[in-house]
C-alpha cells in the first residue's frame, strides 16, 4: 500500500507540474499513473478470486454463481475507473452514463441469482 500511496503522491505533485505547462499531456499523464497503480493490484485481485472460487468448492456453491458475482464485482469496479478518469476529463455526462450502463448490466447479471435466491426462499417455507 506504502508504493500505492508513494507513487499516488508523487504523481499527484508531477501532474499538478505538468499541468501549468501542457494541460492535455497532464491528463494522459493521470490516465497512465491510475492503469500503473491498477497493475499493481492485479496479483492481490487473482489472489482473492481464487480464495473465493476455493471457499465456493468447499462450501458445495455452483461456480456459475461465484463467477456471475466475480463478474458484477469486476464491472462495478471497471466502471468506476472509467467514470472516475471521464470525470477528471472534464466529461461528467458520459461518466454518468458509464455508470448508467454498469448498473444496469449488474442488475441484468444479477436476476438469475435473485430468481434461485427467491425460489429457495420459497422452497423453505411450509407450504399451506
């Protein structure tokens, strides 16, 4: 977390720098710190993938539903990337549309679980 920060910081002082003399290159700049910073994570994200997908197995849990929710999870978090670099872009209406379109393809994802959800509710209650 200290290099996250580090690097967050540094780049933080170097964009600001940049900024005064080429705006345009200061936002390419953020856009390239914000995909380091997110490479740097992509070995702690595949380490709790693969916990989950282990604690599914061993709970007997369907991998159809641990990978849908993996799913939602990962576009949830790709969204808010992408709003967060549309809104420092100056683009507020097409992040707010980004964000839009993750939540409706999470709700679109997440029916299917919601309809096995209901019907083991309903399958475990007394019948009249």
């Amino acid at each position: 977390m200290l290099q996250i920060v580090g690097i967050a910081l540094v780049s933080t002082f170097l964009a600001i720098i940049i900024k005064e003399q080429t705006p345009n290159f200061a936002f390419l700049f953020v856009v390239f710190v914000g995909c380091t910073i997110f490479l740097f994570l992509i070995d702690e994200i595949a380490r709790i993938v693969q916990m989950v997908e282990s604690i599914a197995v061993e709970a007997n849990i369907s991998t159809v539903y641990v990978e849908t929710i993996l799913k939602i999870i990962g576009i949830a978090y790709i969204a808010e990337f992408a709003s967060q670099i549309s809104k420092d872009a100056g683009q507020g209406a097409i992040a707010s549309k980004i964000e839009l379109g993750a939540k409706i393809l999470i709700l679109a994802m997440a029916v299917p679980i919601l309809t096995v959800l209901i019907e083991t509710i309903l399958n475990l209650l007394p019948s009249t």
